[in-house]
C-alpha cells in the first residue's frame, strides 16, 4: 500500500516574496513593484552550467535551450568526478538529507539497503518530484557554510538570504520570453521532407511554403539530410520547420480544421489501437479515417457520451469543463471504422463533423501545455 502524504501548498503560495522572512520583499518591492508579484517565476538565470556526458545534457533540446536563454554550457571530462565537485556535493546533499529519509530507498551500496525496498517503494515519480519540490524550499532556509556576507564573516548566510543582500545590492530585470523563445524552447526532431509533406507517427504536415524543398536534403550537416523539426507535445496539430532563413515556420496538420481540439500523441495512439482494420495500404485513407475517429472521439467527450477513460484521454490536453461520463456498460467505444447510432426512422442522428454544432454549443478547448503568449503583456503584470 502506498504511504498517503498530505496535501501541500501550491508553488505560489511557497514562493511567494512576502512569504520568506528572508527576503527585503517591502524594500524591494517599494524600488520595483514589477517584483510584488515575482511569484513562482525563474527569476535567476545562471551564467554558466557544468555538465556530465549523459545524453540529456548533451542533447540539441536542453543545448538550444541554453543557447536561447545566454547560458554558458560546459561539459567536465568524462570519469573525473572531481571536475564537478560542486555538482557531486549537491547529489550528497540529496542523498544525506532527502533521498534517506524516503522508503525504498536503496543507498549507494548493500549496506546501505533498506530490507524490504522493493516492497516500501510506493512513490510515482510525479509524487517524487513534489517531495523533492517541497524539500527544496526548506533547503534554501538552511545556512550553508559557504554563503558568508563580507559584513558578517562569521556568520553562515541561507541561499534566500544571500540572494536577498545581493538583489539589494545588483538590482533584478526581469526579462519575459517572447512567443519565438518559447518555439525556440520545444522539443526537436529531424525529419525528410518528402512529395507528400512531412510524416510523423501517421500524421502528414503540409504547407505550400514546403514546395521549393520537397525531396531536398536540408543544409544542416551531419543529420543526413534531415530537417530540424520543432513540436508541442501537448498540442501535435502543427509543428515548426527551420526552413532555410533560419526563422521556424508552422506548418499545419492536413487534417486540423477537422479535429478542433488540442491533442497529444497519446490519445493518437489509443485512436490507432481502436483502428485495427484501418486500410493501412493506402495511407492517405487510413490518416483520414484515423483523424475521423478522433473526431468521434472529441464529440462523444463533448456531448457526454463518453466513458470516464475517454475523458481522462482527453482531459490531458485540453484545459475545458467536460460534462460526466456515461457509466460502464453502455456502447459508446465504438471502434473508428463502425457505424454511427441511428434513430427510430433509420436516419443517422449524430453530427458528422464539428463544424455542424450550434455556435451556442461548441467552443474550440484553449490550447494547453507550452502556450504562447505575448511577451509584452506578461511584462505588463510585472
């Protein structure tokens, strides 16, 4: 059985300013009052990142983000631990402090093994994450011996208080990121640009911007001729080429006008499971037939007809109200290639298409996840 944990607090009620006794909050929100409302926000951004050779650190997602954001990557040289002393510390910390108080924990060796840790290990990693989140917050209220203020020698200084009598000292500019940082910021892929588009997961994305290279390799070196593609997990209606000006361009679903809500690849592939007699010879057929069970899909959710499942799968990417699932036991997952239900004279009583509800019934769900958003209007809430 997992061991319950409380409910916590949400990350602005922790991170609020006013909340941490060691930071000047009145005084510096009297110089810029932008930072009364620093809640839960990146408000430090390091000049440079000491890295290990592990796959993560060294991909084009996390290198492209730093590039982005002006921070300086710097790899240590592999097997020498004390290359990353620092880094190495901060994993002791963890361990000593946080990771042993933990069950299942399995140390670093068989005699710092718990006896039963498969058994007492019943935190997902979502739930870990959050212990660590919170355990966070309490470690920047601990002294650390080696934060001192010239003023104070002796005394050993908190990370917030040190941030503080630096922030007194330095000042802070917040920069918020623009619409470009963030596509900047997606995940990357390298695909072909091919005579049909661009093909991810059964999925075609084509634009008429996509004519001149059709079949041609990109000018990117070293990806076999492959094109740097940008995409929202969370939202896989489009995607973003860096086309040859270097600038990303979007390109859109060939079928997005007839699905109008957000959508990951997971509830893609719980379509391409209900489609197991789709014609996958011919694929522009079996795309069509996949992007209209989907729709189906968004239809049943959106007029209540759907099971709780088909509301969790959905709920994942879309941030709408979604009306209570029909209790197990009624037909409603019907597989992509069967008929609709029909009515007492035989007619088809469903609506085909999304364009066809009422204006006063439907509104497209907000995209959710990585949204973009107006740099200078997040500046005006500062």
């Amino acid at each position: 059985m997992a061991v319950p944990h409380p409910a916590r607090p949400t990350w602005p009620n922790i991170l609020r300013m006013d909340r941490a006794a060691a930071l000047p909050h009145h005084r510096l929100a009297a110089l810029d009052e932008r930072l009364a409302g620093a809640a839960a926000r990146p408000v430090v951004l390091p000049e440079t990142i000491v890295v290990d050779r592990g796959k993560i650190f060294v991909s084009r997602a996390f290198t492209a983000a730093c590039e982005s954001l002006g921070i300086s990557v710097q790899p240590a040289p592999p097997h020498a631990p004390t290359a990353k002393g620092i880094v190495e510390r901060a994993f002791g910390t963890i361990n000593h402090l946080f990771c042993q108080h933990l069950p299942g924990y399995t140390g670093s060796d068989v005699t710092r093994r718990g006896p039963d840790t498969e058994k007492d290990a019943c935190y997902s990693v979502a739930q870990l994450q959050d212990l660590l989140d919170e355990w966070l917050v309490h470690y920047h209220h601990r002294p650390h011996e080696g934060l001192r203020h010239p003023m104070m020698p002796r005394k050993a200084l908190t990370p917030n208080q040190m941030w503080a009598a630096l922030v007194a000292v330095a000042g802070y500019v917040p920069v918020p990121l623009t619409g470009h940082d963030y596509l900047e910021l997606l995940p990357v892929r390298w695909q072909a640009i091919t005579a049909s588009g661009i093909r991810i997961h059964h999925r075609t994305y084509d634009h008429d911007l996509l004519a001149p290279h059709r079949g041609q390799p990109s000018p990117i070196a070293g990806r076999g001729g492959k094109w740097e593609i940008h995409y929202n997990p969370h939202d896989v209606r489009q995607i973003w080429i860096r086309l040859p000006d270097g600038e990303l361009t979007e390109i859109p679903w060939i079928h997005r006008d007839h699905v109008h809500q957000p959508f990951n690849d997971h509830t893609w592939q719980h379509i391409k499971t209900l489609a197991l007699h789709g014609n996958h010879g011919d694929a522009e057929q079996y795309e069509a037939d996949l992007a209209d069970a989907l729709d189906q899909l968004m239809r049943r959710v959106h007029s209540g007809h759907a099971t709780k499942a088909e509301q969790a799968l959905l709920a994942r990417a879309g941030a709408v109200p979604l009306p209570t699932a029909r209790q197990p036991g009624h037909d409603t997952a019907r597989p992509a290639d069967s008929p609709a239900q029909q009515g007492a004279d035989g007619e088809d009583d469903s609506i085909d298409d999304l364009d066809d509800l009422p204006d006063d019934d439907f509104s497209p769900a907000p995209v959710a996840g990585f949204g973009l958003y107006n740099a200078h209007e997040e500046a005006d809430k500062w």
